[in-house]
C-alpha cells in the first residue's frame, strides 16, 4: 500500500510539473562577431547563462526546430559552425564559399541556408546529414541574408551590393526571380501568412513591401536612418525595423503600412527576433556590447543585456 501511494503521488508530481516545463521560457542565441562566442540569454530573466565559443567570427545563427543544434556562419574561415546547445559547444563545421554571413532555417527544420558573400550564392545544408547537399548560384551582388516563406517552398535573399530581392524555388534548385529594392537590402521578414515580404534598405531609410506570390513590390515606406533589421510579429499586426544610423527600431502598423511608433535602443541596432509569443523583442547592438529588450505590448525598452563584443543578431529558440 505504501508503495502505491509512493507511486501515486510521483505520477502525480510529474503531472503538475508537466505544464511547468513545457511553458519554460526560450533562450536567446547571440553571435558576437567581435568575441567569437555565442551568448545564451535566459528570456525569462534577460540574463547571460553561458557563453559558448563559436568560431572566430559569427554571424548568422539559426536553431534547429527541436532546439538542440546552432548553425553559425563562420567568416573568416568561411564555414558554418556546428553547436550542440544543451552540451554548449562546438561538435563540427560544413565547408561553405567564401565570406558566409545571414543563415536561416526552413520551417520544417529541413534545410539550413548560408548567404554566401564573395562566392555569390547560397548553400543549402541537409540537417538529417549535417552536409552541404547543394548550392544556388543569385544573380544580385554580395548575398547577405537568406529567409524562407512561411510554407518554405522558397527563399528570398538580400543582394547587398546589388539593390534587389533573389528568389529561389527551393523544389526547382534555382534562382527564378528577382526583385529591385532600394540600396543595400538587407534584413528581411515575411508575414505569417506569406503573402507579403518586408525588405529593409539600409542606404535608403526605406521599408520595401513585395507581394511574395507575384514578386511585385507593393509599397516602400520610410523608416529611421540606415535601417536594416526586420522582425514581422507573430500576429502579422506589426513589422520592426532596426534603424543603424539613429539608435531605435521603427514600428510599422501592417493595416495602414505606417511607422506608428520609434523605440530608442542601443547603439547600432542591427538584426533582432522576437519570442514565439512575440511579447518580447531582442535587438543586437553592435557598437553597445548589449541586447536591447523591448516589451511589444507597451513598446518600451524594458532592459539592456550586456554580451559579448559586437553582437551581430539573435535567433530565439
């Protein structure tokens, strides 16, 4: 009889906590490019709970879809680093061309993506083998960020010096448009249901709206000066747009395409993501050493995380 009520209430016990662990708040994964580390961020108390080396110069992050796996862009020795993140090291690195830098992942946790600079193209990684399986020559000069559509049928990637959107048909293999945005496109985010794609043009201050099923542009729209990063909201109500030059994010309004709000964060705000709740924002500033945290519900700065030195972005997982 002991035995069964020990039984019981440990089932019990399991039951309770259940709820508990599945509602543990994502960390925030930070590449510093300036450190060669990659700082986990607890997002339930917006503190640094570990460091991990990752490469000499990272860039790119994204996490695998059961969060056990980082793939970090490695410039200088132009590959992408593998991390397995409950051990909190390196396990190994793929080959890519030269100068790797944005990387992203397919909602099916499929494919990883490196936007490769110098080489002009884009790799695409298999994640069941964690080898390169093959690569998209793109029209536009210097690729910087690589993004898949919400159903990740394709890929839109920022031709940095080339002042135009590629796309790439993921089943096809290859390039089959491309969209003229303004000077230097970088950050790029799609809304939940991938009918639209917002581009940010960094020499042009602008937002670039494409219709992401006929490859038209359908609205530019003013932002902060050299803005650069983009984070749709969950919920599509709402685009960020980090904004270099002036140390803030802009909020874009989706319904009426408008700024409706400017945050000031820390300095040289660059790439950022959102929680999967998108109550929280994590924006990489570069020239502070920091993380800026914005609460979107009130949109405020609510912290500024110390990191390691020249954050480059965040993936959140």
């Amino acid at each position: 009889m002991k035995s069964r009520r020990l039984l019981r209430y440990t089932w019990l016990g399991w039951v309770f906590a259940a709820p508990l662990l599945a509602a543990a708040a994502p960390f925030a994964y930070v590449p510093n490019e300036g450190s060669g580390t990659l700082s986990v961020i607890d997002t339930a108390t917006d503190k640094v709970v570990a460091d991990i080396e990752a490469g000499k110069k990272p860039r790119g992050t994204a996490i695998g879809v059961d969060g056990r796996m980082a793939y970090v862009s490695d410039q200088p020795n132009n590959r992408l680093v593998l991390v397995d993140l409950p051990r909190r090291q390196m396990t190994g690195s793929i080959d890519l061309g030269e100068s790797p830098e944005g990387v992203g992942i397919s909602p099916d946790g499929r494919w990883v993506v490196a936007a490769v600079e110098e080489s002009n193209d884009v790799a695409f990684v298999d994640t069941r083998s964690n080898r390169k399986a093959f690569v998209v020559k793109v029209r536009g000069k210097n690729p910087e960020h690589a993004v898949f559509s919400p159903d990740g049928k394709i890929v839109f990637v920022s031709a940095e010096d080339g002042g135009a959107v590629d796309i790439i048909d993921v089943q096809k293999r290859k390039q089959v448009a491309q969209v003229p945005v303004g000077s230097r496109p970088r950050g790029i985010g799609f809304s939940p249901d991938g009918r639209r794609a917002y581009v940010a043009a960094e020499n042009s201050n602008e937002v670039f709206v494409i219709d992401a099923i006929t490859f038209g542009v359908l609205k530019k729209i003013s932002a902060g000066v050299r803005s650069n990063g983009i984070a749709v909201h969950p919920n599509g109500k709402r685009v960020f747009v980090s904004n270099g030059g002036d140390a803030s994010v802009s909020v874009i309004d989706t319904t009426t395409d408008t700024v409706v709000a400017t945050i000031p964060v820390g300095q040289r705000p660059w790439n950022m993501a959102l929680t999967p709740d998108g109550g929280k924002l994590y924006v990489a500033c570069g020239r502070s050493g920091s993380v800026s945290v914005i609460d979107t519900v009130t949109n405020t700065k609510v912290a500024d995380v110390p990191v390691g030195k020249l954050p480059w972005g965040v993936a959140i997982r």
